[in-house]
C-alpha cells in the first residue's frame, strides 16, 4: 500500500528560526500484511507542539526528547482510526491515539503502544484529545495543582504568558477553577486579546507588541502578582517576576521566545531578576508533564467534565492536509495560532 508521510528535509541550525521547507512530503510503502500484535491505523488528526523546536536540532540537549533524524518520517501527537487488528486489545472502528503518531496518511503500529479513546468524553471532537483533553490540558491542569500553589479565598492574581496559545489558553481558565481571583494574559494581537477575555474568561489582556508592558501589568495587578504560568521566557518573564509578590510561585512551562537559541533549558535568568527569586522567596521549577502520569487519567477526566460543563472553553486553529504540516509548524512557532494548532489529516 502507497501512503504519504512527512520527513525532516532539513534542520534549522541552532539559533535559527524553523520554516515549512524543513519539512517535505514523499511517499512510502506499507507492508501488506500485519504482524501478530500489530495494527493499520488511518490518521484523522495530528498535532504539532512547542516542544518539537528541540525535536529538530541534532542534540534536543534534553534527555526525554529524541532528536528527529534526517530523511526519517517525523512522530508526534496523533489519533487514529483502526482498520485492521493483529492486536487483541483493539478492534476495526477503535479510536486511538499516541504520543509517537508517524506523520503519515496510514501507518502500521505496534498495538500495546496506543491508548483507546472513547469519543463521549469530547462529545465526539476527536481532536480535542490532542488539546484540552490531552497533553496541553493535562500539563496546564497538573502544572497549575503541582507548582501553582492556589488557595481558594486567598484573592490571588495569576498571569499567563503565551496566553492564547495551547496551555496558556486552558490556564488562565484552570486557574480561575481552581481559585484564582484574578487572572490577566500576555499575547500578541489585539484579537487574541479579545478573545481572551470575551471568551475564555480572562479578567484582561496585555498586547506584548503594544505599549508599555510593565506599566499595563501595575495597572491591571494592582496587588502584584501571586502565579505566574509561564510558556514564553525572555523579556516578558523578567517583566513579569519584577512585580511578583513575596513567597509567590513561578509555573515553568515553556520558554517558547527562547527556543531558536543555543541556550540551555531552562535558560538562566539575568542575575538581576535571579536576585529578586531569592530576595522574595519566589519558587521557579520547570514542570515535566511525563513525570505525573499516574494522575492522567483523573486529570482527562476532570477536564472532560469541566468541558461538558460549559466550565472549560475549548480554542483551536485547524489546518487541512498532511501536505501543511511545515506550514503548521512554522505558523505555531511563530504565534499563528488561536488554542492548539492541529493538521486536519482525513475523515
């Protein structure tokens, strides 16, 4: 059987910033027949992250991230549909999903290395599963209890950076549920402004790329900062820590502004805004989402409900085609995108 896939053409070099030409489109051969335990999976929809910036130097320089090789088909967040089982766990018409998906039309996968889905939890937006009912939602809900530190009652004012984004569009939501009295996002246009606070739920919004950020966030924290999600790094970080509270908590999610740049992750801090860390008892611990999988199945549960709900408003940015997903993933890098950026693959 003929199917299409995706491989890396080429890399971006260290500091460069990633195009769609790093990726190209062939096609490939699958084998006729399967394997005892194996399954032909049709793609439906696949996703590309953040982290896949590390995924395409030839050293991620981060143990839990392979480097993509040249010439090889490219893996990530994907679900699928069963059409054909050699696996006893899985049957044709299964929806599935995995965090290794080929970026191919159809691929044939081991299938003790897929995780059923059941399509009521999202009322039937499989996608979702890449989004708010997976990966992204799972770090912002269990990044949020871990490192966030939220009392209800205590009137604490959080503050998302890349806030229209993946994560950033489901914290700021998850941390007003779990107490937070006051949440204000930093993005980088004035329509994801909007639709942040007329939809998501935010009390306000920064445009990074418009006036003054320190003063707008004075103006709109008028008691400081009590939790930070961060997802972008850099500048806006160091503006943002400035005006945290005394014993207040630092979410290290991403550092998105930061990943075009040979520099280690996280990236060090000026000694300046490290100063101001110590001096105010301010905790800043990079979350890894994979070290908390014992409590993936209550948080998908959680965020289901909260979706069904009304609770939990859902934010994605679709594009069709297999052929698109450099252009996906250099529209991500660069904040195309409005929730999670996802390649629409087949029916």
């Amino acid at each position: 059987m003929r199917v299409h896939r995706v491989v890396l053409n080429s890399r971006p070099g260290e500091n460069g910033n990633p195009v769609a030409e790093n990726f190209c489109m062939e096609e490939a051969n699958l084998p006729d027949e399967l394997n005892e335990g194996q399954v032909k999976v049709r793609t439906l929809y696949l996703s590309v992250d953040a982290y896949m910036r590390f995924r395409i130097k030839e050293d991620t320089g981060i143990d839990i991230f392979k480097p993509w090789q040249l010439s090889e088909v490219i893996d990530g967040g994907g679900v699928g549909v069963i059409e054909e089982s050699q696996y006893g766990n899985l049957a044709k018409g299964d929806f599935v999903t995995s965090f290794n998906w080929p970026w191919q039309t159809k691929a044939i996968i081991e299938g003790n290395t897929l995780e059923k889905l059941d399509p009521q939890l999202v009322d039937g937006r499989l996608s979702y599963f890449l989004g708010a009912i997976g990966l992204p939602g799972l770090t912002s809900l269990l990044a949020i209890k871990e490192k966030g530190h939220i009392t209800v009652g205590s009137s604490q004012t959080m503050v998302v950076s890349g806030a229209a984004g993946a994560s950033g569009s489901l914290a700021g939501q998850i941390g007003r549920l779990e107490g937070c009295s006051r949440v204000v996002g930093i993005c980088g246009t004035d329509e994801k402004c909007s639709i942040l606070v007329s939809e998501l739920g935010f009390d306000a919004a920064i445009n990074y790329k418009k006036g003054n950020v320190a003063e707008q966030l004075r103006e709109l924290c008028p008691s400081g900062v009590d939790v930070y999600f961060d997802n972008v790094g850099g500048d806006i970080s160091d503006t943002v820590i400035r005006q945290m509270n005394q014993n207040s908590h630092i979410v290290l999610c991403g550092q998105i502004s930061q990943y075009n740049k040979d520099v280690p992750y996280p990236p060090p801090l000026l000694p300046e805004v490290e100063s101001v860390l110590k001096t105010r008892n301010i905790t800043r611990e990079m979350f890894g989402v994979l070290n908390y999988k014992d409590k993936f199945d209550s948080g998908i549960v959680q965020l289901s409900q909260w979706f069904k709900e009304g609770k939990l408003k859902i934010k994605e940015t679709v594009i069709d085609g297999l052929e698109n997903m450099g252009v996906a993933f250099q529209s991500m890098m660069t904040g195309g995108n409005i929730g999670k950026q996802i390649v629409h693959v087949s029916e």
